[in-house]
C-alpha cells in the first residue's frame, strides 16, 4: 500500500520563527489533506491541496503531485500553532478513505 | 453550520461488554467514515459509507466491528465483545461527495477505554 511519509517528526520553535513541515508519499494521489490537531484531539482542516499552492494567512501550502510531495510553510509561529500536523492522501482510484502519515509534533516556545 | 458531532465523547466500559459509538455528519452530507486512533499514530480508516451502504469496510479490524447508517444520515460504529486492545479515540469524518473532492472534515472523536 501507499507510505506516507511526514519529517520532521518533532519540531520545537521559538515563538515568531518560521517553519516548513515536509510530506512525501509513494503513489499517484487524487486528494491530499492538512490537518492540525489540537491538545483536545480534534483535527482542523489546514487544507485540501491535491496539486499546487494555497495560502491561509500565516499557513501556506504547495503540493507537486508529479514529485510525489507537500509541503506546509507556517510563518511568523504562535503558541498556539502548537500540536501535531498531520498529512493525508487518498489513493487516485479508490475510495475516498484517507491515509494519514504519523505527523508532526510542533511546539512553540513563548 | 454545524459540523460532525459525535457521542459519547468518552466511553469506559469492562472488556467484554458491547459499545455503540454514534456519528451526526455535516447536513447534506453524503459520504461518511470512521477511523481509528492510538496514541500517538496517525488515524486509520476503518468503514466509508456512501448513502445508506457501506461502499468500503476493509479496515475493520474483526468481525466484532460492524457499522450501520440506516437513513443514509447518522451513522454507529457497533463493537462487540469489547477488548483492551480496542482502547483508542474514534473519529467520524463527512464529506459532501464520494466523487472527487473529497475533502473531509473531522468530528470531536469518542475516547473509548476498555477495562
């Protein structure tokens, strides 16, 4: 099956530096996720990017779909970015089942 | 609107006992799956239903798993014989389409924890 690959795993910031988080996986994809999840546990929607570049304020995106990765930029960090980034693909050709990589754990530092 | 909501948001039961975990989708929404969390993982699909019918159920784990979605809305995971290694966080997603895009949005999670 597809491996989904996210680095680094762990990540410490102080507050206001920038930070690119990477996802690499190994097939063709028709979808691909970003998720932040809070210390409650839910999953908030970053972006749905399965090929180019958007952008969301601090957060920007760009997924090159022929190279078979993303990458999730967060700029000018907060405190409050803090918690684990997630990465999730679904398989061109199957059923629209998410696969998540093991995610990024992020921690700002006042 | 109002996003997925799921209940209970913790369940502690006795290993051996059985479980409903119960899923409320986005309105309108026609798509709807399950994942499993551990600590410290990543979420892993489980069921995907499109209307009423389970279109994909290849990652439930055993046959004590079984999901239903009767009106094509609300959907229950349903575990039987419950055992410690069933212990995780159950995630409900919904998406508006089963058709490209499928961008799916995430429900609180039931925390379920067999003793």
């Amino acid at each position: 099956g597809i491996q989904v690959e996210q680095s680094p795993p762990d990540l410490i910031l102080q507050e206001g530096a920038n930070s690119t988080l990477r996802c690499n996986f190994s097939d063709s994809v028709n979808n691909l996720q970003w998720f932040h999840q809070n210390p409650w546990g839910q999953l908030i929607n970053l972006f749905y990017i399965p090929s180019g570049t958007k952008q969301n304020g601090r957060l920007s995106a760009t997924t090159v779909a022929t190279e078979r990765y993303s990458l999730l930029y967060i700029s000018s960090s907060q405190t409050t970015d803090s918690g684990v980034y997630f990465c999730a693909v679904v398989v061109s050709g199957n059923t629209g089942k998410l696969i998540f990589g093991q995610g990024t754990t992020l921690q700002v530092k006042p | 609107g109002a996003g997925v909501s799921q209940t209970p948001s913790n369940k502690v039961t006795e290993k051996g006992k059985y479980v409903e975990l119960r899923c409320d989708p986005i309105s309108g929404h026609t798509a709807l799956y399950w994942y499993r969390q551990s600590l410290g993982q990543g979420p892993e699909f489980l069921i995907y239903f499109q209307g009423t019918g389970a279109a994909d159920d290849s990652g439930l784990p055993n046959d004590r798993f079984f999901a239903v979605r009767p009106e094509g809305s609300v959907s229950t995971l349903k575990i039987q014989r419950t055992e410690r290694g069933d212990s995780a966080v159950y995630l409900c997603a919904s998406s508006l389409t089963h058709a490209s895009p499928y961008e799916q949005y995430f429900g609180p999670g039931t925390r379920l924890t067999v003793t």
